[in-house]
C-alpha cells in the first residue's frame, strides 16, 4: 500500500484562492514588499535546524518498543511547540521584524492541526492506504504528520493565511512519506515493515529535511 | 519517421524471441523404461509389500487441512494417524504449483519444466504427454497391472488411455462448480469397491476443495463441509480395501490464503500427504507422529507439520513398496519411513538402488559401502542439487537477444532524443522506466509490480496538481477515480483486503447489475451521440452484451436481481423451446456470443464506411473506441464491469488536464496512458504469476471443437481488457485535435512505450540471467518473462501499432 501523503493540501481552504494565486506569483520575488502586505520569509541561517526530530527518530527505532506510534505522538506535540517557539519562530520574518511567539494562536494552530488530522486521513486513504483495516493507524500517521506541519501552521495563522510560503514544508512531509512507501512491498516481513511505520519515518524525515532546507528554497 | 521506426520494433521483437528461445528450453528427458541398478537379480526375489494401490488427489490439499486444528475437519483420517494406521507428512511440492507440472512430479519424480505451467492454462496440447516418459503408471501398466482413473482430466491428457481400463475424467473449466465435479468421481466408489479383484490401481483426483478456494479463499465456510465429504470418502475406501492395499492421499500443491496457487509462497508449495493401510499399524509410527497428537493445536507458520518431505519422494517409495524398478527420470529419495516395512536387508537393497539410480543422472559415480543414514544424507543433497540445475540454458541465444535488444534500445533512446529535443517531458518517461527497470531485480517488486504502478500514478497526479494549483476539483475527481480502481480489487501476493469493490458488489448484486446495465448503456450512448441511427445500432448491441453476461452468470450459478433474471428467461423463451429453461440458456449461450461478436464486427464496419462516405467526420474514433469497449466489457468478468464507468470519468477529466495544463504533449499523454495501462491492468485482479491468467471469458462463443487461436485472442482480450481500453483512449485523445501529420503524431506517440519496453526489457534480460539460479527464478522472473513478452507482442505491437496504425490509416 503505498500511499504518498500529501497532507495538509486540504489546509489551502482555509484561505481564499485569489491570495494563494497572488502569492505564487510574487513567489520568486518575495524578499520585496507584494502589495497586499510585509514580505514572510524564514531566515537562511543553520537555527531552524529540527534536531528534536532526529531524536525522536533515534527513540523511535532504536529505543521504543515494536515502534510505538503514540508514545513518539505525545513526544513530538511538546517538542514541535519548543522548535516553534525557540528556533522556527524566531527566524520567521514578518515585514522586516521577527515577531515575538503569540501564546494565542498556539493553542489555535493545535486545535487547527488535530482538525486537520481528519482530512489528512482521508486524503491519506485517498492516495492508497487501506480503507477498513487498520484505520485507527492511519489516523495515528495522519497525527504525526499534522503536528510535523505544526510551525508551519502557527506561521500560516500568524501571517494572515499566505498558504504559498510555507506550502514547501508539507510538500516536504508528503515527499518523505512517499518515498518511504519502497519499503512496503518487500518481502522481508519485518516488524518496521508494518504499516504506518515506515511513513512515520519518512515524514519525520521529509520534515527535517524541509525545516532545514526549506528557507533557501 | 515510420521507416526509421517500424524496423527498430521488428528488431525489439527478433531479439525478445531470441532471448525466450534461449531461456525456455525444453527439458531434455530420458526416454526408456528403467530397470533394477544394483544388483538387480536380487530385487526379483523380494515380495511386493502391497497388491494393490489407491490414490487419492485432493487438489489444493494444503497440509494444515489435513493436520491443523481449527482448520482440519478430516476427523477419521486424524483417528487413523493417532493409532498408526496412517502416517502422515507435509509434501513440499516444487513451485510452479498448478496441477499439470504437479502431476508430472508426482508420477514421475522429476521436477517440473517452466513450460508446463503454462501448456497448463493452453489446455489441449499433445507436447506435455508421458506417453513416452517412464512413470509409476508406466510401471504398473507394464507389469500388466490394471489402472481405473476417476478425475481431473489433465491425467488423461497426460498418459495415453491404454494405461487405463476404466475412465471418466471430469473437467476443471466452470471453477464455480463445488459439488458435482466430486459427486462425478465418487458415484463410481461403490461399484469399484465391491469389486476389487478387477483392479490393482485406482486413481481418483478431487477438484472440489481447489475449487472453493478460488472462489472463496483458503477459510471460505465451504471448506469445513468439503473436509468432512472427503474425510467420508476416505473412510469408505480405507473400510472396504483390504490389508494389503496401500493408500495414498496427497494434495498435488497447496493454496495461498487468497485460494490462489502457482507460486512458491509457503502455503502454496505445502501439500500434504497421508499413506495408509492397515498393515502400517504392525509397524512403528514415524518419529514426528509419535510425538504429536492430531489434529495438531498449534498453528505453524510455514506450513510444516509431521515429517516433511519432498513430494516426488512419493514415486521411489512406491517402487520400492511395489517392488519395480524407480522410474528413470526420478530424483526422489524414497521415504525413510517406508523402509520398516522391509527387512534389513531388502531395505539396504532398496536404499542402494535408488542412489545409484540418482547418481546415474546426475553423472556421480556410486561411492561403495556406506551406511544407510550417510546415504540417505548423500542422497538429499544429489536431490537438491538436480532439482536446482533442472534445465541448461542457451548461453548463444541468451547473449545474441541481450545484445540485439541494447542496441535497439540504444537507438530509440537516439530517436527519442532527435524528436523531443530533450524537452521536459521525457522526464516523468525516463523516471518511470529507470524505476521500473530496476525494480526487476527485486522478487518482491516483480510479485507487488501493481504497487510500483500505482505509486507512479500518484507521483504523476501530484506533478500535475503542482502545476496547476487552482484546479482542485479536477485532480481530486482523478485520485478518486483512481482510488475506485486500485480498492476494485486485489493484486499481488503479499496483501489481502478484505473489503475490495468486487467483494462488495458480489453481495450487493442489485447494484452491481445496476452498474453494469449504466455501463454497457453509457458507453455506446456517450460514444454515439450525434447520429440517430448509429445510436440505435449501439444501443441494440449494448442489450445483446447485457443479455449475454446475465445469461452467463444465471447459467454459473451467480446470483443475479429478480427482474434481470425473469427478462433473460423471457427472452430465452421465444426461441424454440426444451421446457428446461436452464438447458435452454445455457444452449443459447455460444451462438448469443457469436451475434454479438458479428454485430460488433459490423458495426466497426458500418462506422468505417459512414466515415468514409461523410465528410468533415470528427467523431469516427469515438464510435470505434464505444464499440471496442463493449467488445472489451464483453470479455471481463461481470464484477469488473463498472471499473469501465469509472475509466470513462477519469479519461474525460484526464483529457481536461491534458488540454489545459500540459500543452497538449503527446510524450506526456502517452506516458501516462503507459502508466495506466499497467495499473489498470493489475487491478482487474492480475499479477505476475501464470496463476492468475484467466480463462473464464476465452471461450466466449466458442463450441465444443474449438480453434486454439481464437481461444487465445479471446484470452488475451480478456487479461489485457483495461490495457487495450487505455491504449485506444490515448488514441483517441491525441487525434481529438487537428494534427498537422497524421502520421507524424503517430510515430511520436508510439515512441514512449517502445522506448519503455526496450529499457525494461534490457534490465529484465539481465535480472534472468543473473539470478539464473534464483530460488525464485521459475515463480517469480520467469512468469514476469512471460508477461513482458505477452505485453510486447499483443499490447504493443498487435493493438498499439497495427489495430491502432490501421484505425490512423482508415481516420
């Protein structure tokens, strides 16, 4: 079942088209200032670094117990917030300022990103997961790869939905689960093999490399 | 461009034909009747252990049928194990596992030639005949015993009827049969068993219980009864036989969980096997069954209960038992076990013959004085060691169709580049066949191949999103669509779904009929719309194929609505009439199949003419396209009917894209017309296993002396049904607009899928030959060979390029 995740797409209805097209087209010039506000951008610089998720990732496959999905759920929700406040935030620019991290909208984008976990998973079941079997674990790599998208989502509040900047993250988390999807088919019959692990991990890995990589994309 | 091109497709052919030539030779066989190896003067002394022997094949016996708790129901036979009157064993039977190269390891003992396995699904063929190849059939027939055969008649296609005096074969083709195919075989039990004295041999082979797993799965309800009726005939034999007859029950291989077999998969290769006689129980039980009591409460993974061995093991240990010569072709080792029976001596006379029978093949010379426990060791390893060397390939030929096959690809890839200039839409071609053409070395992603498609298909889709962003609703339709095909049903080995679209219209057959019906319906209306006449012509035929699947499946026993069902009785009625309104049906079906075929052929012809003879016709591909589909519909299964509705939806939105956001390019279009092809193709329930061919819709119109051509295009109109629907709509697509070189766009569009079987190809000549000695080289790549050189020779060159070049030269 390989199932390519192309989660929070669905989060573009949160906004109006007519922005997300503006947006797309001042893409590449959107250091100068477009006309319907400040320029967003994320620094180019080594800080937005997610090192918490190769943590995670180490726990995950070395230290947790046949690959316990919920445990590294309740893990990633307080450190995601920490990447946010200490590191993704910080060097998030909104109009030549970086802007101090709104205790309001973090228990929103939260709520946003477990609202979004339902979608998610449809779409997720869209692009070929199982449909009855095993449909509390899709849910669970729904999850993990909402509250991966968890910055992104605080930033998309912040700047009055711009879904267009910060589109390549969730991009990234969908790749990462696509790609990791080879390993399915195998016939190894390996305990990681089983589903959703595999794109846990690919959507932890999408997401590091997105997080460091996006700013200079 | 065409002269450049079309002899690059020849070439690609010759060098495919060149490679199959060398990798699938026939087996070289020794011919002759065995005789004693080692001191054979002393064998003519010893007594035959048993008179008489009875065989029973229970096709698709897997072992844990016969020895696993919850699965088992043979409750006498497990009586029996437990007092020592039968000895029980799980029979590894070599892959591929279908019934014709079974039976050959069984009578024979030697391991199956890849050929077999697919002269099994070819069905009437004389080339497969042990007529002239030493067996334990030939053995007993020569020693003027006499042989009954009740059964599965691949037997009789096997051996020539002199070795039997009594026959009647019954016959595999309507797998939906649970009940009669057996009741025919076991009717002729009480008279051959009163009557023992007229026969020394009886063989009787069960197709039943291989028929409920195709139907319903290795735990379908059906199974538990089907135990139980052939636990009964086992009981009716062993209590009427006398002590000195040995018999014998065996599966000829085993099922995966899906009911399917072919494979090598564990479930697949395990049979199992009972020898039983009353006089077994003056001997000790082997080693295993004394531990154990059946039925076996532990489930094992692998299959593996009691003692396991090989299951051409069979044909030493019943010469020897028999007291004749083991069979000259034989590599089985005769069962441990079944030496008790002898005295020390005779059983080290015995031992002795079959190694130096098995060092005579494998060209060993007989080492002197061992004991029996080293020998029996010696005589394994001789065994696996012919089983993996069973054929010699041709290095010349091999080597000549590889490097013909380079040098085409080499060529189209300098075509290709000529024409395209290297523009962006080679890409998304290039990605798909270098994933594809490495995924050929791996078993798993040959056996999971569908997967691999229906990846790409995403990956594809998302491009396209990303491309065009604001359009939503398109590409959501398309992953929808697409989403429908890959849950209509399963493919592959590795993964069963419970709640695939097939099973669910299975039940709700209301729907599925009212699905069907807006198919058939839709497809002519859509396709035809404009012209009154013709819609009428289309929509007439569109009855004739309805009438014809409602037929069919009333006349199979699948359930179909009230109301289908009391129209087709009706019109069954105004033709002349039996009084059995079954029989009536069932007569009408053949010559129904034929109206529909000729109506469909004159209405290709009529739509020819009309555009010949009309001007400014823009429609001729449509209507050609509505009736090649219901051709199409025609020839698949009833449950896979609606995937067409489905497939219409996705073209038209596909089209939509195409035209909007892709400029129009052909090398994009046909890339993923490529990819559809293939995805669609699994999903209508294929893989790459030569189980899974099928043949319920080859014999559509076809009558008793029947032509085998016309079988086989109807078999592959069957399997490549979505293919060719695909392949027709790009078509259709491309030539939507005005080009201005017919012919010009023609070669363009050809180009993508000869350079994608040409780069396949080459990585997929070389996964064969270098996994040449892969375990899984005869169920996994060899099936896959098949299947590719199938997909060359009638996908692309029959339907892509000559139907399709025929449809352009006629436009």
């Amino acid at each position: 079942m390989p199932v390519k995740k192309r989660g929070m797409k669905k989060s573009v209805s949160f906004s109006d088209d007519e922005t997300l097209t503006r947006v797309r087209q001042s893409n590449d010039k959107k250091h100068n200032a477009s006309p319907d506000g400040p320029p967003v951008y994320v620094k180019k610089t080594v800080h937005t670094v997610p090192l918490h998720l190769v943590g995670l990732l180490y726990y995950f496959i070395k230290l947790s117990d046949s690959y316990d999905c919920v445990t590294l759920l309740y893990l990633l929700v307080p450190l995601q917030i920490a990447y946010l406040a200490l590191q993704f935030n910080r060097n998030t620019v909104y109009g030549h300022k970086v802007l101090k991290l709104r205790l309001s909208l973090v228990p929103i984008s939260l709520g946003a990103a477990l609202i979004l976990t339902i979608p998610c998973m449809l779409i997720i079941i869209l692009l070929g997961a199982p449909i009855a079997m095993l449909l509390q674990k899709t849910w669970l790599l729904a999850a993990h790869c909402c509250f991966l998208g968890l910055p992104a989502v605080y930033s998309v509040f912040n700047c009055n939905f711009k879904v267009g900047i910060f589109k390549k993250y969730f991009v990234a988390i969908a790749v990462g689960c696509w790609i990791s999807c080879v390993v399915i088919p195998l016939d190894w019959d390996r305990d990681w093999q089983e589903w959703p692990t595999p794109l846990v991990v690919g959507a932890y890995l999408g997401a590091f490399v997105g997080y460091t990589v996006g700013p200079y994309i | 461009m065409i002269k450049r091109l079309f002899p690059l497709l020849l070439l690609q052919l010759v060098a495919i034909l060149i490679f199959s030539a060398g990798f699938f030779p026939q087996k070289s066989v020794l011919t002759g009747d065995a005789e004693f190896r080692y001191h054979p003067e002393e064998h003519l002394v010893v007594n035959p252990k048993f008179e008489k022997l009875v065989v029973v094949v229970i096709d698709a016996l897997r072992s844990d049928y016969l020895f696993h708790g919850p699965m088992s129901h043979f409750n006498f036979a497990h009586e029996l194990l437990n007092k020592g009157h039968a000895w029980g064993y799980t029979a590894y039977s070599n892959p591929p596992t279908v019934t014709l190269p079974r039976l050959k390891g069984i009578t024979t003992g030697s391991t199956p030639n890849f050929l077999d396995a697919i002269l099994n699904v070819a069905g009437d063929d004389s080339s497969s005949t042990l007529k002239d190849q030493d067996s334990w059939l030939r053995q007993f027939h020569i020693n003027q015993k006499t042989i009954k055969f009740f059964g599965d008649d691949t037997w009789l296609k096997l051996f020539p009827e002199e070795f039997f005096s009594e026959i009647d074969g019954t016959n595999s083709f309507f797998v939906s049969d649970f009940e009669e195919v057996d009741l025919n075989v076991t009717r002729h039990l009480p008279a051959q068993l009163a009557s023992q004295q007229s026969w020394d041999v009886m063989i009787l082979h069960y197709l039943g219980l291989d028929h409920i797993g195709h139907k319903g799965g290795a735990y379908s309800k059906f199974m538990p009864p089907k135990h139980r009726e052939m636990d009964s005939v086992i009981k009716q034999i062993y209590d009427s036989v006398e002590d000195n007859t040995l018999v014998c029950v065996m599966g000829d291989h085993g099922m995966n969980d899906m009911g399917n077999h072919g494979g090598s998969s564990a479930g697949e290769t395990s049979a199992g096997m009972m020898l039983m006689s009353k006089m077994l129980g003056n001997y000790e039980k082997p080693v295993s069954q004394q531990l154990e009591k059946l039925p076996i409460e532990t489930k094992n993974e692998d299959y593996k209960y009691l003692t396991k061995i090989n299951q051409i093991d069979i044909v030493p240990t019943i010469a020897a038992l028999f007291n004749f010569p083991i069979p000259k072709n034989s590599i089985g080792v005769i069962i441990p076990d079944a030496l008790r029976l002898f005295s020390p001596q005779e059983a080290h006379l015995k031992l002795m013959d079959n190694y130096y029978q098995l060092a005579s093949i494998s060209g060993d010379e007989p080492m002197e004085a061992l004991t029996d426990n080293v020998m029996v060791e010696k005589m394994t390893s001789i065994q696996s060691e012919l089983a993996k060397t069973a054929t010699n390939y041709n290095y010349t030929l091999l080597g000549i169709g590889f490097l013909l096959l380079l040098v085409t690809s080499l060529a189209v890839s300098i075509v290709c580049y000529r024409s395209t200039n290297l523009c962006f839409a080679l890409l998304p071609l290039f990605m798909v066949s270098s994933l594809l053409s490495l995924s050929t070395f791996g078993s798993s992603f040959v056996e999971e191949e569908h997967q691999l498609w229906w990846w790409i298909s995403i990956a594809l889709l998302g491009a396209s999103y990303v491309k065009a962003l604001q359009d939503i609703n398109s590409h959501l339709t398309v992953l929808i669509c697409l989403r429908f095909i890959r849950g209509w049903n399963n493919s592959g080995q590795k993964y069963v779904y419970e709640h695939t679209m097939l099973e669910l219209l299975k039940e709700h057959f209301h729907w599925q009929w009212a699905l069907n019906a807006i198919t058939i319906f839709a497809t002519q209306i859509h396709g035809r719309r404009g012209s009154t006449f013709s819609n009428v012509a289309g929509i007439l035929i569109s009855g004739i194929c309805i009438f014809y699947k409602a037929a069919w499946s009333i006349v199979n026993g699948e359930q179909i609505p009230f109301w289908l069902q009391i129209t087709c009785l009706k019109i069954a009625k105004v033709f002349p009439s039996t009084g059995d309104s079954l029989g009536d049906l069932k007569g009408m079906l053949v010559p129904m199949a034929r109206l529909f075929f000729w109506c469909a052929t004159g209405l290709a012809v009529f739509d020819v003419l009309l555009h010949r003879f009309s001007r400014n016709d823009k429609r001729f591909l449509d209507r050609i396209h509505a009736t090649a589909t219901t051709i199409l519909i025609f020839q698949s299964s009833s449950a896979n009917i609606p995937l067409f509705l489905v497939f219409q939806i996705l073209s038209s939105q596909l089209e939509s894209l195409w035209h909007r956001y892709h400029g129009s390019n052909v090398f994009l279009l046909m890339t993923v017309g490529l990819a559809l092809q293939h995805l669609t193709f699994f999903q209508f329930g294929s893989t790459n296993s030569i189980a899974t061919v099928n043949l319920t819709n080859a014999y559509n119109g076809v009558s008793e002396n029947y032509n085998i051509y016309v079988v086989g295009l109807l078999m592959c109109v069957g399997n490549f049904a979505p293919s060719i629907y695909w392949s027709l709509s790009c078509l259709k697509m491309i030539y939507s607009k005005q080009h201005d070189s017919k012919w010009g766009t023609f070669n363009k569009s050809r180009l993508p899928s000869l350079l994608f079987y040409c780069v396949f190809g080459c990585f997929l000549f070389g996964s064969c030959v270098v996994q040449r000695y892969h375990l899984f080289i005869w169920s996994v790549f060899s099936p896959k060979l098949c299947y590719y050189v199938s997909w060359n020779l009638f996908m692309n060159t029959l339907i892509a390029w000559l139907i399709e070049g025929v449809l352009v030269l006629l436009l």
